[in-house]
C-alpha cells in the first residue's frame, strides 16, 4: 500500500525530490534533512508501513541488511569509524514520520556523544516478572 499523504511514501516513489544514495525495487536510501552527522541516511521501503510492527520479516530483513551495506559504504567513502543504525517506533520514542525507515548514523572519531542513555539498575526478581510479561505477549 502507498498513502499519498505520507511524506515518505511520495519521497520513496520520487514523487518529492530527495538526495538519494541507493534505490531498487522496494527501497530507496536518502540523505536525512536534518543529520545528525555528515552522510546520516534512511532507508525507506516504497510500501507503506507505519511502524516496525508492521512490515514483514522478508522486507524488515532486507531493510536491515540495506542498511548494514550503506554503513559500510560510509566507513569507505567518508572515512567515519563506526555508525549507528536507530529505528524509532511511536511518538514516545521519538518517531516524527509515520512511515517505517532506518536511520543509519555515521560516527566520526572525536564526534558528539549520541544515542546514549544512562544505565540504571535492575533487581532480579523485578527482571523475572518484566521477562514473563513479555514472553506471554509475544
Ligand atoms: P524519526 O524521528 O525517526 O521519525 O525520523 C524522521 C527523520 O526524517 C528526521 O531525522 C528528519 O530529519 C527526516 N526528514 C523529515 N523530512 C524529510 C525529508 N523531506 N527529507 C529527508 N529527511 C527528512
Ligand atoms: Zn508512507
């Protein structure tokens, strides 16, 4: 499915003019607007789907693994020394385009901190329960 409201979808489609790095038959790879750092990309599917939860394990598959090639072409190309790979879901997490895409992060030596977090602490027991919660969602 293609939604002609959703931004990403007319990009994936090239109906809105992009910088794009890469693009077959069910993805093209664009430069984000706003990066984080030099050379920070997405990989959008042409279909449309909102979340993570949404797209199918053959397409979640090979969007990973597009995205796993593109940060290597970047340690070639650009000379950075690792990237990060980010995919947000929901609001909460900080997901502002309702169309599943992969950010792929490049990181430079001597670059800002990012997709950090501060680590807290966990008690056993408490982590039993929280594991059995998810196991019987899933
Ligand atoms: P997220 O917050 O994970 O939903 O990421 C959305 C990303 O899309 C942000 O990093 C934006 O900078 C980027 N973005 C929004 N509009 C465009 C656009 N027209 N072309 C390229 N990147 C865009
Ligand atoms: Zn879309």
């Amino acid at each position: 499915m293609k939604d002609q409201d959703c931004i990403f979808c007319r990009i994936a489609a090239g109906e809105i003019p992009s910088t794009a790095v890469y693009e077959d038959e069910e993805f093209r790879v664009i430069l984000d607007l706003g990066p984080a750092a030099k050379g920070h990309a997405l990989v959008l599917p042409k279909e449309h789907y909102k979340d993570i939860t949404e797209v199918p394990e053959e397409v979640l598959g090979k969007a990973f693994f597009l995205a796993g090639r593109v940060g290597a072409a970047m340690k070639k190309a650009l000379g950075c020394a690792g990237f990060n790979v980010v995919q947000n879901n929901g609001v909460e997490a900080g997901q502002t385009v309702f169309h599943f895409h992969i950010h792929i992060i490049p990181r430079y030596e001597g670059g800002p901190s990012m997709v950090t977090w501060k680590q807290g602490t966990a008690d056993p027991e408490e982590q039993k329960k929280i594991a059995e919660q998810i196991r019987s969602a899933l």
